[in-house]
C-alpha cells in the first residue's frame, strides 16, 4: 500500500480526498461526527502543508440522482470546524461549479463536494460506468489521497478506479486503520479476545471463521446469540434466530472444542415482552428463557448481568481484545447495560502497556459514543464496521488493492 512520508509533497498541489463522512442525520441534524473527526487530520494535514484539497463523500443512499436529505451541505460547517479552517461547498461533484471551484482553491484551502452517490456512475456495477465518472473525478485535481476505510470494501469509482487514473496514497486514517488490524491479524498479543454481537450471527460468520482460531476466547451478544442457544438446544422463546445458520454455528462450537478459541455464551438474559423501550422486562437464566410472565412473548434484548460480568472479567484479563457488535439494543435504556459493561471492561486502565482494545466501528463505535464514553478513552475505534469485518475475515479489499 503506497502512502506518503510527507505532506508538502503535495505543496500547490490539488488532491482528491475520499473520506467516510458518512454520518448518521436526523432531520439534518449530525447525530454521531466521530466520522467527521476522524476525516480531519489528513484534510488538515494536506491543507497545513500548502495543497489544495478537494473533499469527497458519500452520505446514505441515494439511488443515483440528487436528493435533498442526503446532501453533504449540512456537514460543512462541521468539517470546517474540525479541520480549523474555511471549507467551501460545491452544490455538484463533477460539473461546472465543482471544476470551477476546484480550479480556482489557493494553498491551504478546502472543498467539499456533493454527494457523490448523486451520480450514478459512483456505485455503478458496469466497470465502463464507473471509469467514466472516475474519469470526471480526476480531472478535478493532481493527486489522489485514499483516507475513507469505511468504503475501502466497495469497489466504487472514488474508491477504486479513481486510483488508475491520478497518482495515489493511502491517507493517515487508512493506513492507522490497516496497521491495527494487521496486528490483531498477525500479532495479537495473548490472551486475545474477540467480543462479538450485533443482531445477524451472518454477518459475523466469516470473522468468527478466521479468528477461531487466532483468538484464545470468543465472547457472544447481541441477537445473534440466540442462533448459538438454538443451536445447543435451548429454548429461545420469540428472541431473533437465523435457522439457516444453526448448522454453521455448530460446526463453530464444534472446531472450538476440538482446540479453537474458548466460545462463551451469556449465562443469563434481559427479556422483553415486546421490542419497546418501555417494554415489560425481565432477566432470566439461559436455562429458563421461556419462563415468562403471563401473556408476554418473551424476546431477548440484552445479556444479563451475570454475564455482563463474566465478560468484564475475560476483557479486563485480556491484552488484546477486538469488539465489533453492541451486546443488546442498547438505544433504548433498558436494554443497554451489557454494551455499556463491555466499553467500560475496555476502558480500564490497562494492567500493561502494550493492551490493545480496538472498537470495530459501526454500532459499536456509535454505542459507544450514545453511552457517555469519549473515543480516546479506547486504544482504536475504527471507521469501518463493514470494512473493518472484512479484513478480519482475510478478504481483499478492492480499494486497498488500488492503492498497490
């Protein structure tokens, strides 16, 4: 992966850079900036060093034309704000306004593009497509900095084929993001423990197959536990399972008692007679899951606290340990106390000075944010949820391979 040693290397320079500034909105208001935060010190960075950056973006999902409640101009002032500097806007990504305002930036200051998702070329499954808008892209500057590892899984054209066409370097963000999950890959210092949860035990299937046999303990939660209590015969009353993926995680189980990581599973469960924040709520035994009180239908919305605590523990015991997944739905107050116990577990003062605790992005790192924790009280909180898993799961990330 190409990166750069040294920022003035791009002095009166233009660069193109693809951050994630993809954040949750409510009503056009940011709800979560840790994307915009993490996005700033590379933009900043280039700006200090005399380039002139040009910002590019996705925000939600767009079907390939302009749509009001996803544009980028609301994040503006934010980026502006964290960067420390002006940040003018582009109503378009590749038309006039785009190419003249690029064309006329001084050293040091910074545009931010419309939504790239606007154009339909950007997530194009025809390659010609996708060249093309790329194409548009390049002709808006000198160089290209890579600095969004939460799309680096896409192959997109701001992405991916865009690094064809201008000289590339992965960004500061991408190359932290790589260097940390690289060592959780090849050097995880032991006892290394993986905290997993989150609603669809598919979405983790690749990750638990990769680091089954890397990790020395492998902690459930969320919804997707309930495929594993199924899987072992309990009885999980109306709570989420995936039947399809009770064989794959018994094959799991399976390979984890022939040598694998220690699976462990919650002892106990906060059910809930409906999915509500003010649901009727109470905790049980995995034993006794399907006692519940009259007339309720009995889900589970979070491990139990007897859990909570034996999970602590194993983290708190633990060198390495790399969470991805909130333990319950922890957006409603009920139900939030086994997420909560997990960013606690890993924001103890750690007994040595090379422990790792690495946040896997996604609904963990907004979970952990919603809850009161500040980022730098963790060792890494990723950008990518997605990205992130798949590295872990071995894949080759297309935007990655660009930057070769």
């Amino acid at each position: 992966m190409r990166t750069y040693d040294d920022p003035q290397i791009f002095s009166h320079r233009t660069v193109l850079v693809r951050s994630d500034l993809n954040v949750p909105m409510d009503d056009g208001t940011i709800t979560d900036s840790g994307r915009i935060l993490a996005s700033a010190a590379t933009i900043r960075e280039l700006a200090e060093a005399g380039a002139r950056v040009v910002v590019m973006s996705h925000l939600g999902r767009p079907k390939g034309e302009p749509d009001p409640q996803f544009s980028l101009h609301p994040l503006a002032p934010e980026l502006a704000e964290a960067i420390g500097r002006d940040v003018e806007f582009s109503a378009d990504t590749v038309g006039e306004e785009a190419k003249t305002k690029a064309a006329g930036l001084d050293d040091g200051e910074v545009l931010l593009l419309e939504n790239l998702r606007f154009n339909p070329g950007e997530t194009s499954k025809n390659d010609d497509e996708r060249r093309a808008f790329a194409a548009q892209l390049a002709e808006l500057a000198d160089d290209f900095v890579s600095d969004g590892f939460g799309v680096v899984h896409r192959k997109q054209a701001s992405v991916y084929d865009i690094a064809a066409l201008l000289p590339h370097y992965a960004g500061s963000l991408v190359r932290d993001e790589v260097e940390v999950s690289d060592r959780l890959l090849n050097d995880p210092q032991a006892p290394f423990t993986v905290v997993l949860g989150g609603s669809k035990v598919s979405d983790k299937l690749g990750v638990i197959d990769n680091l089954i046999d890397r990790a020395d303990n492998l902690l459930i939660g969320g919804g997707m536990v309930f495929t594993f209590l199924a899987a072992l015969g309990h009885d999980i009353g109306a709570s989420l399972v995936e039947k399809d993926r009770i064989d794959d995680v018994k094959g799991y189980l399976d390979r984890a008692e022939a040598g694998g990581a220690r699976i462990v599973l919650p002892t106990d469960i906060v059910m809930a007679a409906s999915f509500a924040a003010d649901a009727e709520n109470w905790e049980r035994p995995v034993a006794e899951l399907e006692s519940t009180p009259a007339g309720a239908q009995g889900l589970g919305l979070d491990i139990g606290p007897e859990s909570a605590d034996t999970y602590a523990k194993i983290i708190a015991e633990s060198t390495t340990v790399f969470w991805n997944g909130p333990m319950g739905v922890f957006e409603f107050p009920a139900f939030a106390a086994g997420t909560k116990a997990i960013a606690a577990a890993l924001t103890d003062p750690p007994e040595t000075s090379n422990r790792l605790t690495v946040v896997g992005g996604g609904d963990s790192a907004a979970a952990v944010r919603s809850l009161g924790f500040a980022d730098d009280e963790f060792g890494h909180i990723s950008t990518g949820g997605g990205a992130s898993l798949e590295y872990l799961e071995g894949k080759t990330l297309p935007g990655l391979e660009a930057l070769a």
